[in-house]
C-alpha cells in the first residue's frame, strides 16, 4: 500500500502546483529586489598646472588634503604657469579639492586615482589612489602630486584609500 501511497502523493502535489501558476509567480516577484545600486561613479574633474609649496613638509608614503577654501589651497599650492599654459583655479562655492600628495623622491613617481565612488544612500565618498614609480633613480627630486575636485553635497564622508587601505576619513562640512 506504501509503494502506490508515494506516487499518489507526488501526483496530486504536481496537478496543485500546475493548477495555481499565478501564485507560484507572485511569490518569486516578491523576492526580487528592486531597489537600484546605490554605489555610482563620483564625478571628479582633475586638476593641473599646479605644485606642492616648498614651505609645506610631505612626510607620510601618501599625505591627503581635503581643501574647501582659496586660503587654505593657496597655503598649500603654488601655480606652475608658462606663458602659454591655461591654469583654471577650483571653484570653492560649488566643489571641494581633494590632494595626494608624497615625499620627494628622485624616481618620476605618478600618484594616480584609481577609482572614486559615491554610495547615494549614505552620501558617502571613497576614492582609491596608487603610486608608481620608474625603475631607475633621476638626475632631480619631484614631490608627486595628484589634485581633482569633487562637488560639494553637504554632510559627506570621504574615504580616501592608499591602494586598498583607509587612510583617513574626512567629513565635509554642510
């Protein structure tokens, strides 16, 4: 009686299963979620033409600025213009300038962005830089800099990263 109990049993759930599609179908659309991804690309515009001062001292590997004023970037930078070079200053009022910055080193080292993220839920910023230096040691010493401002969106965390290591965070004020 068992062996025709089994068969009996798996036949009538198949014909209730294929009897209420509609409810299999709800079921499985109330677990897809739908909420967008909240990390997107931050939008940050590079700065050049640009120096480190003489006055200020670099000594961490990689040394970050958060700059939100003319007064505090001038105390910092210097203008490296030609006569034939174009320098645009950042805009204070709508963004905020963001610095990495390291030692003199006398190997043509770049500090570069690797990539920089907006969580919009949290308005939270991260962005990731790396260092790469030549092989062979140069004639002079450069103090490698990277400068790029980002919009200003009120209360913020910025995670700034060393490769895949938090630095610091900074808060932007409102």
């Amino acid at each position: 009686m068992l062996k025709t109990f089994i068969p009996a049993a798996m036949l009538i759930l198949a014909i209730s299963c294929q009897n209420n599609p509609q409810q299999h179908t709800e079921d499985m659309d109330s677990t897809v979620a739908t909420t967008p991804d909240p990390i997107t690309q931050l939008d940050v515009k590079p700065l050049s033409g640009f120096f480190v001062k003489n006055t200020v001292k670099v000594s961490d590997s990689l040394t970050f600025w958060v700059i939100d004023n003319q007064q505090s970037f001038d105390s910092l930078f210097g203008v490296a213009r030609t006569m034939t070079d174009n320098v645009v200053a950042p805009d204070f009022g709508t963004s905020v300038v963001i610095a990495a910055s390291m030692p003199a080193t006398y190997y043509g080292t770049q500090v570069s962005l690797d990539s920089a993220t907006l969580n919009t839920n949290t308005n939270n910023a991260a962005l990731h830089f790396s260092a790469a230096a030549n092989a062979e040691k140069g004639s002079a010493a450069i103090v490698p800099l990277w400068l790029g401002s980002i919009p200003k969106t009120g209360k913020t965390a910025i995670r700034l990263y060393n490769g895949s290591n938090l630095v610091t965070t900074v808060t932007e004020k409102e």
